[in-house]
C-alpha cells in the first residue's frame, strides 16, 4: 500500500533504494569498484531517503510488515538536495576514484541541464526490492504520486538511469528529452518529462 515514509523509517528505505539500485549502470558508472560500491550506494541512498521524507514527498509501499518500494520526489518549486547534501555526495564520489571526480561531476552535471525551467516534481530515485519486483509495486509508486501533480497540474521530471525503466515512465505519460551518453565510457542517461494529465 502507498504511504508517505516517515522519519524512522529513513535507514529502511535507504536499504530499499540500496538493494534497487545495486546494479544500475549509472550507479556502477559512478562507484566502479564493485567491492566498495554498496556501501558507497548506501550511503548516497541514506541522503537522498533523508531528503525526500523531510521533503513530505518520500512516498514508500509497503507490503507484509516491510517498505518493498521507495520513491523520493521533490515538489514543485523546491531542489531535491540542500546545499549540504551536494557538499556529502561531492565527496562521496571524490572519495570513490579522486582523478575521475572532476570527470563523473560533469557527467551528472550534463544530465541535469535539461530540468524544465518552469516549476515541477522531480524524481530522484524509485526503486523496488529486487525480491519484491514484478509484482505491480513500481507502477502503484508512480501512479498514486502522478496523481496528486496532476491535480496541481505540474510538470514531473526525472532522470532514467537504467534503460530497463524507460517503458514504465512511457506507460505513465513521461517523454523522452534526450539521450545522453555519460563520459569516459559511461552508460546513456535519458532526461524525461511529464505535462500534467487533465
């Protein structure tokens, strides 16, 4: 069932996101050693857990006593990250490789140079529990939140890091803006972008 997260359960859905997003290739691209990358993943998953639920926007689904599914949203007018959390994963990804920071830096750079200037939701992370995928939960995170901007009437943008999800956000009304391939052999990113559904 949908619900809002709440401030206890920030380290859950953090595990949640983690667990999802373990072999996103933008995630694998950004922290490309694999012995280091869960914990790295975590810890960049625990910020963005922290800011969507202090938002009022950190949607989860929770299922037989556990949070199955997560997904952080900003609203409309708001960045998802403070000041503060940029400075932490600044330094998580220097931390991972330091002579590729500059590099990676500039790659997530490109991929948010096609957020709407005009206000909008915008979608950080969604993810599912591997064992808990197939089951309709990613859509039910989707539709229920789509809802709610389409009554705002705002737009909703996101950011596709793993080709696998593109078909899921184009089912839901989302258009593809560009194709961006990530430098030094990095995997394609797709800007997406949602008019509100009347």
């Amino acid at each position: 069932m949908l619900g809002l997260g709440l401030p206890a359960e920030v380290t859950a859905i953090a595990s949640v996101l983690t667990d999802a997003f373990a072999a996103d290739p933008v995630v694998g691209w950004m922290f490309p050693e694999p012995e280091r990358r869960a914990g790295q993943l975590g810890r960049l998953a625990l910020v963005t857990a922290h800011r969507g639920v202090a938002h009022g926007h950190g949607y989860v689904w929770r299922g037989a006593g556990v949070i199955d599914g997560a997904a952080m949203w900003a609203p409309a007018g708001v960045s998802f990250y403070a000041a503060d959390d940029v400075l932490r994963i600044t330094d998580l990804i220097t931390a991972a490789d330091p002579g590729r920071a500059p590099t990676v830096l500039a790659g997530l750079a490109q991929m948010v140079s096609h957020k709407p200037s005009e206000p909008h939701f915008v979608l950080p992370m969604i993810g599912v529990r591997p064992d808990a995928q197939g089951a309709g939960i990613g859509p039910g995170l989707m539709a229920g939140v789509l809802e709610h901007i389409d009554r705002l009437g705002c737009l909703a943008y996101l950011e596709s890091s793993n080709p696998r999800n593109v078909s899921l956000y184009l089912r839901h009304g989302f258009e593809v803006l560009a194709e961006i391939e990530l430098p030094d052999g990095g995997p394609t990113v797709r800007p997406m972008l949602r008019h509100p559904r009347r």
